[in-house]
C-alpha cells in the first residue's frame, strides 16, 4: 500500500469527540471507542499539504465559495459516481444533518408525514419530530442470513395510506450497510413519484463502498428520479474531515433549490463554509482517489477480522456489509434486555458502541460497532468482547 493507515496518532487530549467524550458518553471503564462515526486513520497526506499551505498564508477573512471547489465537486461525482451534475445544482450547507432539516421544514408543512426505513441513523427522527412533522416508520426487512430489503408494497401501501410527503432515504443505508440495487431505487423513485412524495437521499456513505457493489446516487438512476430528488452528501465520512464541516446539497429543481438558498441566507444567515473546509474538500476530491481505494480495502479487512471473531460467539451474527465502515451485529442471541446489554459492552467488554434500539424498534438487541480504526485496537476490542463473552454465555 502507498498510505499508512497502521499508525493512528493518539486522539487523546485533541478534543476528540470520539475518544475524549468517552468516559462522559459510556463510562470511565470504557476503553475501545467503536461509536460514533468518525475514523481514526489520518486523512490523505495531499489534504494535509493543501491545509497547511494555505494556514501558512496567515490570514483567514471571509472567503467566497472557489470555482474550483465546485468543479471537484462534479467531477467526484461524475468520474466515481457517474453522477452528471452541473455547478449551479450545489448547496453549502455545515453538515447532512442540517441539510435534511432544512428539506423537511422547506418541503412540509407542521403535521405533514415524513418516512424512513427503519432501523435507520437516528438524526432522522429528530429532523422530523423537533419540526413537529410526523414520522412515519417502513420497516426493512430482515431475512435468513441477516440480510435487509425493503417490502415494496409494504412501502408502496404505508405512504397511501399515511399521505407521506417526503421520503428519507439512508444511500448507502446507516446502519445495515445495504447499497440498494438499481431494481430497488427504481421501485421506490416510481412509487414515490406516482404518489407526490419528495425524495432526500443521504447519501454521505456514498464512497465507502465494498468490492462487488455499486452505489448509484438516487438522483442519476432517471430522469423523474433527478427531478424529484435532493441528494446530500459530503467528503467528510470519505476523507475523515467532520471536524471542517463541509456538506452539500445537489438540487437540480431550479425552484426548490432557490428556496433553500433564500432560506439559508436570509433565515439563517449562512452564506457558505470555512475556508479550511473548501480547501480539504477540493484535494481529497482531486488527489484522494488511490487513497480511499486503499482505505476500502483495509475497512474490507477489518470487516473479515469482525466476521472471524463473531463466528466464535455463535450467539451473535453479523449483518452482512456491502459498504460503510459501520458493522450492525446482533445480539439477540445474549438474551440481554436493552440496559443490560448496554451494561456488559460498557462495564465488562470495556467497549463503546451504539445501540441499536436508537435506530428503531426494530433495532432492539442490535448494535453498531464502528471498524474504522486500526487493526491493531480492533483486534484489542474483539478480544475484550470474546473474553466477556466467554465468560458469561460461553
């Protein structure tokens, strides 16, 4: 490999949301940070070159939003995603959570039904119900090897009957790790479209895809699918960037794209983002393709080390992973209620993790563990749940 992603520097001490908010999020016991989304790995070195010449620059006024940022853009999407898209079409905006508020706030009014597929990243549900929207739950569906899909008429029949308005879409999904085929958007873009729901895709998982799978934004499947869709997304999951705060919004309807624009400058007062974030958003998209191709196969790896332990606790399964770096393992198995399996992960594996019961009912006995770190400290935290496990149900 040309990149090292073996030597992660300690994030102790750097206000690490992930490592120094540990102790207050799990407990102090807690040794293995497996939660919250962010890497561990440093971001690509043509990243940290572009930000240090331009911190060696010494002045940081207002900026403008570069041209050149927005060309890396389309041509990210374009060359890895085969996703045309022109400049005009993208939005600043901090962050894929505030874009999905924003679309739920322009796009409903109070009362009106937001859907999701759930178990599902659980912002969404705030994003709806802080707005005083209505949610409205599609539940995926689960087979015999652990693997998710969505029930077509149960997801045609539940925005009848419940007069949904806009759909929320999780591309790739968080937490199943599911890409959803071209079969799959398809059914949903056309039920969505007959029946006059709006489309926001998630799709800030887009790049972080395993071997054999295709991510295909929403947007680019159709011709009614780019019309009738908002696609957020962002370098910062790829590139391990968060801490910039660099999201886009690709809104090719000319109207609505015009609203949120109005809505963000004159409501919100915000005109565009950090400098620093133009900056480390246009290298990673211009230099950072060798590196995320690296990085793949190393979450990859990780993913089969999960796998290899998991398989000597035959009490839990792992759902399998077509892409993210964020595994959704069952734990039903334990015979734990939801405190209780909290308590053994954080008090006797030593490990922080989300669980599932946040991402929906139907998350419950589930968690999410985050592999996006070095092989040597997952192999730690596996081992620490092996042995607790042992201990207690072998």
């Amino acid at each position: 490999m040309q990149y090292d992603f073996n030597s992660c520097p300690s994030r102790y001490g750097t206000n690490s949301t992930k490592w120094d908010g540990m102790a207050g999020g799990f407990g102090a016991e807690c040794k293995y940070p497996l939660w919250i989304a962010d890497m561990d790995f440093v971001s690509p070195p043509e990243v940290v070159k572009a930000l240090q010449e331009r911190v060696a620059h010494g002045v940081f006024g207002y900026s403008i939003t570069p041209d050149s940022y927005l060309e890396a853009i389309v041509e990210w999407e374009k060359t890895r995603h085969n996703f045309a898209i022109e400049k005009d079409w993208i939005l600043f905006s901090p962050g894929v959570v505030p874009g999905v508020y924003w679309s739920v706030n322009l796009f409903t009014q109070p009362g009106d039904k937001v859907m999701v597929l759930t178990p599902v990243y659980n912002p969404f549900f705030a994003a709806i119900k802080n707005q005083g929207r209505t949610l409205v739950e599609c539940p995926l569906q689960r087979d015999e090897r652990g693997h998710y899909g969505v029930d077509l008429d149960l997801f045609a029949r539940t925005i009848r009957e419940n007069d949904v308005k806009v759909f929320i879409l999780c591309s790739p999904h968080n937490p199943v790790g599911r890409v959803w085929t071209k079969a799959e958007i398809d059914s949903m873009v056309d039920i969505c479209v007959e029946n006059g729901v709006l489309i926001v895709s998630d799709e800030i998982h887009q790049d972080i895809v395993f071997e054999g799978y295709e991510h295909l934004p929403t947007a680019s499947t159709s011709q009614k699918a780019l019309e009738n869709t908002i696609t957020i997304t962002a370098a910062t999951k790829t590139f391990n960037l968060a801490g910039l705060q660099n999201s886009i919004l690709i809104v090719p309807d000319k109207v609505r794209r015009e609203k949120i624009q109005k809505y963000a400058s004159e409501q919100l007062d915000i005109m565009g983002g950090n400098l620093l974030g133009y900056v480390a958003v246009e290298a990673a998209y211009r230099h950072g393709g060798q590196w995320l191709d690296e990085l793949i196969a190393v979450i990859e790896q990780n993913y089969r080390l999960l796998c290899d332990y998991i398989a000597k606790m035959p009490k839990l399964n792992v759902t399998p992973m077509e892409a993210t770096y964020l595994a959704w393992v069952d734990m039903n198995g334990l015979g734990l209620d939801d405190d209780e399996l909290d308590a053994f992960l954080k008090k006797e594996c030593l490990i922080a993790a989300n669980m599932g019961r946040v991402y929906g009912p139907n998350g419950k006995g589930f968690v999410r563990f985050n592999i996006g770190c070095q092989r040597d400290m997952l192999t730690e935290a596996l081992e620490s749940l092996l042995a607790a496990y042992n201990k207690r149900f072998a």
